[in-house]
C-alpha cells in the first residue's frame, strides 16, 4: 500500500509477479486527514485490491505513508488494526515511510538515494532497504525548496517583483495574475498579496503548473533554480565517491516536465549516476512485502516495476 495526502492506493500480487488486485481511495496520510477518515480510505483501497483474493492468502503486507509516525498513536493504531481485522487479514504488517516504497519503486538496489518532489520536497537515504537519514521535508513554512509549494511562491514573487518596478506582466507573471485575480488585468501588489494570504497555503502549489508549462525567461530561472536545490538537497545524503543509485519521485520529476529534464541536466553536470525513475509506489510496497519470500527479488522487480 502506498499512502499519500491524495490519493491510497493498494495492489496485490503472487510471488510471479501477477497482479492480483488493485484499489484506489482518497488520500489515507492521517498527517493530513482525521484519523477515521485516513483509516477509512486506506481500508477502501485494500477492500478494492482483495476483491478477487482470499484475505487468508496473502503473506504479507507492507503500508508505506509519510505520516508513518501515526501508527503509534494510540488512537489511529487502534482504528487501523480494527479495520485490518475486518478486511480478514492476518497477516504481519510493516508500516514503512514513503521514502522507503518511493526508492524500492525505483530500484531493487538496498541502498541509495531517493529524492522526492511534489507538493513538498524531501531527500533521504537508503540502507539496505531502510531509511536512515533523511534532508530537506520541513515543510512548506520552513522549506521544501524545490517542490510544487516553492515553486508557486517563486512565482508569485517574481510577478511582485515586475510590479514593482512597473514592468509589464507577461507569460509567466500574467499567468500568475490571473490564476489569483482573474478578469483584473490591473490587479495591484497589495492586491495579489492579499489574493494570496487569503487562501490556503497549498493553493501557492496549485501554481507549480504555470511555472513547468511557461517557457519565458522568468519561468525558466525558477525551473533551473529549483533543479539546483534539489539537486543539494540529495547531495546532503551522499558521500562524494558514493555511486549508489537515486531515485527520483514525485509529481515533478517526470522526464517529460521541464523540472525532471532540468533536475537530471542538473544531476549529470554535478557527476551524478543517471537517476531511476520510480513506478508506482503500491507495486514497490508489494516488492518489499515479498523480498523475504521470494528466491529471486530482482525478476520479481522488473515484472512488478517495469522500465
């Protein structure tokens, strides 16, 4: 099971590497959701995957979310393994981070680097399958340089900064204009601030998009500088001989958005080892599940996450 803020997703499989089932609910990440609902979606999305499976048949279950932590909340522990009991599991369950299943999406090394950029951004290191440092993640008060969030920021401050000096909005700025104060062409800075402070934080990510879809000069300098701090963000996790694979992950680093070219364009001139791209995350949560009942984890890899 891979389990975010928006989206829990589960998927079953045999030790061949057919997929058995899959499921999908709302996000599950009791972060960011009260605990009956994030327990209630992380149930809906495995009830869907064992629809054709016989609970009693599966092995092993591996869960990975970023608010991992939860699980030892008295509170959500409790309503979890209540519904577990429920779904006619019996089987023993790992509760893992998401930076563990995003790098084993990647990979079936058990050690490197896993950079993730999203809503947020965060770097952490593997060891032999397990996290065990971690850079960057704050938080998009305290930093996430590089994410979705950074980039809506960078852009709202750059069509600030062209107020200010009386330029002319266009592209990207003009863009970011209108996203916050559509139909006023002239919106003033006090207004855009006001725009801006008035709506949740998140809403500053919902503007990632302009910023990875304009191609002006103003779009592409937040996209190069974006690259460049997640970029030092992995590095903190890297030795500088270390030729350990990193894994990329994330809703920003697709090879086909400006940011993914940007950030491997990036990788490539600082010396690194050419990036995986990591698949989905409930298939790389399935792998882990079975690595200790599998003789050959490395095929069931590729059937499972094929490139």
């Amino acid at each position: 099971m891979d389990v975010g803020g928006t989206s829990s997703r589960a998927l079953i499989s045999d030790l061949s590497g057919r997929v058995l089932g899959v499921g999908e609910a709302a996000g599950g990440n009791p972060n960011s959701h009260p605990a009956d609902e994030a327990v209630r979606q992380i149930a809906t999305a495995t009830r869907a995957a064992l629809r054709d499976v016989d609970p009693a048949d599966v092995r092993a279950a591996v869960i990975g979310m970023a608010g991992v932590s939860k699980m030892a909340d008295p509170l959500f522990r409790d309503l979890f393994e209540r519904e577990w009991g429920r779904l006619g599991l019996s089987c023993e369950l790992s509760a893992i981070s998401d930076c563990e299943v995003a790098f084993a999406a990647g990979t079936p090394e058990p050690s490197g680097t896993v950079l993730i950029a999203g809503t947020g951004a965060i770097a952490a290191r593997i060891e032999q399958h397990r996290l065990t440092e971690l850079a960057g993640g704050y938080g998009w008060l305290l930093g996430d340089e590089g994410s979705a969030y950074w980039l809506g920021r960078e852009a709202v401050r750059a069509t600030l900064g062209a107020l200010d000096r009386g330029e002319p909005l266009h592209g990207l700025t003009a863009a970011v204009r209108e996203a916050l104060l559509p139909g006023d062409p002239e919106a003033h800075r006090k207004q855009l601030i006001t725009a801006v402070n008035a709506a949740p934080p998140i809403r500053l990510a919902e503007l990632a998009p302009l910023v990875t879809k304009a191609s002006d000069p103003v779009a592409t300098e937040i996209v190069e500088r974006a690259a460049r701090v997640l970029v030092d963000t992995a590095a903190q996790t890297r030795t500088p001989d270390d030729d350990t694979p990193i894994v990329l992950a994330g809703g920003l680093v697709a090879p086909e958005n400006p940011l993914g070219e940007a950030l491997r364009a990036e990788l490539a001139s600082r010396g690194f080892p050419a990036p995986h791209t990591a698949g989905p995350g409930a298939a790389g949560a399935a792998w882990l599940a079975a690595l200790d009942l599998t003789p050959d984890p490395a095929t069931l890899h590729t059937r499972l996450l094929p490139i």
